[in-house]
C-alpha cells in the first residue's frame, strides 16, 4: 500500500493548475535605429574636424561591444555646410566600418506634412548625394529612407505620391514601432552639460533608462493585440547625440533584461506585422503600431509621456 501512495503524493505534488502555470516567455527582437546622422550637435563642433570625428568615434565605439546591429539614418544638410563634402564621408565611414548600416533621412529633414511632393522628393535624391557613392565604394546600395517626424503625408493623395516616388528610387521605408521622446531628454542633457552641471545629468539619465522602461511596458502588450498575442519583431527609434553616447547603454541592458534579440533591420521586416495596411493620414508623426490600430479600426491608446519635471523643463526653454 505504501508504493501507490507515494506516487499519487509525487504526482499531487508535480500538478500545477493550468490557472497557475507559468506562461512561455515571449520571443522578443528588435531592431535599434539611430536618426540623425552625422550627429545632433552644433555647428561648432560639426565644422571642427576633430570635434565632429570625436563624438562619433565616441558614439560607435559605445555602440562596438554591444553588437547593436543596427541602422543609422544620414541628414547630409545636418552637417557642417561650409565643409560637408570633405568631412562627410569620414564621418559615415565610422559607422560602416563599425558594422553598422546607414539610411536616408532626407537632407535637411523636412516634414512630407509641410511641403510639396516634388520638393521632398528632392530632399530625399539630394540626401543621398554623399552617401549613395560612399556606400557604392563598398560594394553596398542605399536602401532604407525613415520619414523626417514620422510624416508621411497628411493625406491620402499625397501619402500614396510620396510612397510612390520613395519606391521608383529604390527605398524600402524603415518604420517605428517603439517611438519615444529621448529627444526631449537629450536637449536637457546637453544643456545641463554645457552648464557643467553633472549631477543634473545624472539624474536625467536615470529617468531615461526609467521611462523607457515605461515605454516598454505600453508598447509590448499593445503591440501584441494586433498579431494575436504574438509581440511582433519591433523597431526602435533613438537620436545620434550626447545622451545616447552616455545611456544607451543602459537602454541596452534593459532590453536584454526582457529577453530581446538584436537583429539587423532586413529580419525584422520580413515579421507578418510589416505587411499591415496603413491608411493613417493625421497631420502628426506616430508608431506604426498606432497607425496599423487606427487603420483596423480599434481606439489608439497612446505611449506615456516624459515625467512632468522633464517636459515642464523643455517647455521652459
């Protein structure tokens, strides 16, 4: 009798109800992308060559131990203008040396929302002027354009125009899944360092790494009521500048933390979510996991914002 008890014991003990089972970590990737291209700085250190050649020999190496594999989005307007084809493509040639891909942002990164069709477009074949060749000298092409604010027309007519031209050109659009403000952050940073004010750097960074933590915790579940439960593969969007040299890597831990993969952007589109309709024409630049929402149907709920001491401090300035 004492044989058949003890298994019935071991089996009790070994039932967990499904209510109670732990549920399968996600499969989690992502894609880290970098706007604005050579970097968010002024013009007195992008017309100084071994100022501008500094921050982003910084920033990549940074990025070089994390295997990020990501994308960097160019404004060849954003450089220095006085000496843009001589600092340029050495510039660049860090990134691509690095590993890393580079994409069109447009030249001097207009909104599609605020001009013609044919003046963007121009926009678009006049930022690739430098980086088209320099790609081409090793062996690569240019294909990935990010819209300058996320615009991309505030109507159906033009939306479609702008698309259609992007695609004649060869681009395939790069969208965002995880959209953010660090750029709101970052101003304050650099502010707060030009001032030498490190312990208010400090404490900027900290609620960085915090609140993308936050954006994380809208944008995962959000993301996976439009594939079923499935979080799809997601595309972050951060900013070339100061506060990214210092913090992300912290952003990258976090997202280790919750299991994610770094993958290049080529893997991530090829993820079913990509191929969604998109029919949003607001006057304003959102995730496409807001526009896909939209275009299904179903109310937009929206990321949370910066802490009110971060954006009652923005709007001071």
């Amino acid at each position: 009798m004492i044989r058949p008890l003890l298994t019935a014991a071991a089996v009790l003990a070994l039932w967990v109800p499904p209510a109670l089972a732990q549920a399968p970590e996600p499969i989690r990737t992502v894609t880290v992308t970098f706007d604005d291209l050579p970097y968010q700085a002024p013009d007195s250190e992008l017309c100084d060559p071994a100022a501008a050649m500094r921050l982003t020999q910084d920033f990549v190496a940074m990025l070089r131990p994390l295997d990020t594999r990501g994308v960097a989005f160019v404004n060849e307007g954003k450089g220095c203008e006085a000496r843009r084809a001589e600092l340029l493509p050495p510039l660049l040639s860090v990134w691509l040396d690095a590993g890393l891909e580079l994409g069109n942002h447009t030249f001097s990164h207009p909104s599609l929302n605020a001009v013609a069709v044919d003046d963007w477009l121009a926009e678009v074949d006049q930022g690739a002027e430098v980086t088209r060749p320099l790609l081409a000298s090793r062996g690569q092409t240019l294909r990935w354009f990010r819209h300058p604010y996320l615009h991309t027309g505030e109507t159906m007519e033009k939306k479609a125009a702008a698309a259609a031209g992007l695609a004649q050109r060869g681009y395939t659009v790069a969208p965002v899944t995880l959209n953010n403000d660090d750029w709101m952050f970052a101003v304050l940073y650099r502010r707060a360092g030009i001032a030498g004010d490190a312990a208010l750097q400090t404490r900027i960074g900290e609620a960085y790494v915090a609140y993308m933590a936050q954006v994380l915790d809208h944008w995962e579940p959000y993301s996976a009521e439009l594939t079923g439960g499935r979080e799809p593969a997601q595309i972050l969007l951060l900013h070339a500048n100061t506060l990214n040299r210092d913090w992300y890597p912290r952003i990258h831990a976090l997202y280790l933390a919750r299991g994610y993969r770094f993958i290049p952007l080529e893997e991530t589109l090829r993820d079913p979510v990509y191929a969604l309709p998109d029919t949003f024409i607001r006057n304003n630049g959102v995730s496409w996991l807001h526009r896909w929402t939209s275009t299904a149907g179903h109310p937009i709920r929206w990321e949370p914002e910066p802490p009110k001491w971060i954006t009652d401090a923005y709007a001071a300035l």
